[in-house]
C-alpha cells in the first residue's frame, strides 16, 4: 500500500500489508500529484507535475522521460503528468495533465535496467 500525507505533500509511504511495516519512503523535489500500483504487480508509477515519472518496485526505482510532442502545433510539447489510471488488467496506463492524455504500455521491467533512466 503507498500513502501520501497534506503536510509532507512531496513524500509517497510503501507500506508492507502482511507485515504492516513501513518499506520505503519516496522523497521528491515536486510535490506528488498522483501515484498508483499497477493492479496485477508491485509496480508503483508516481507522477509530480513533470514532463517524467517515476517507477519504484521492491527491487529499485527508476526515472521514466516522457516523450516529446513533435507531431501537431495543436497539441503541447510535452506532459506534465498529474494523474495516472491504469488499465485493470495492468497492461497499460492513462498519463495526464490539464488538456492531454497519452496511453503508455510500461515494461515490467523498467526497474534495474541501464542506467535507471528509461523512456516509456
């Protein structure tokens, strides 16, 4: 389970359920505006008002860039993602913003891979 308290608004708690013991603590240099688990692995996506997010598993965490937006003039440059949903089945998620959505097909394993900077 992940939690977000109003007074620390830039920190995600990861809590062990079959233990009830704190795992980690996420710390940001934004504010985190949204965070979810993907509904069939410990997969946890953070989004912080960025053009990126972030990946954390119990095994590591990783930085995922967002693509930029080249191809229309009507829509902006690029994401800055404040709200995630995933796909139930856990194959896909929804990243937006105020006016954009893009779908996004994570790999499960964005953790641990290269130099923990991957795009998505």
């Amino acid at each position: 389970m992940a939690t977000k308290c109003d007074t620390m608004p830039t920190a995600v708690w990861v809590w062990d359920m079959t233990t009830l013991e704190l795992t980690a603590v996420l710390l940001h240099m934004n504010p985190v505006k949204s965070f979810k688990f993907a509904p069939q692995n410990h997969q946890l996506v953070i989004a912080t008002g960025q053009t990126r997010t972030f990946v954390w598993t119990p095994s590591g965490a990783c930085v995922v860039e967002l693509p930029r937006n080249d191809f229309t003039a009507q829509a902006p440059a690029s994401l800055n993602v404040n709200k995630i949903q995933w796909n139930p089945r856990g194959s896909n998620l929804i990243l937006t913003d105020q006016t954009v959505a893009i779908l996004a097909f994570p790999s499960d394993d964005l953790v641990g891979v290269g130099n923990g900077q991957q795009n998505i």
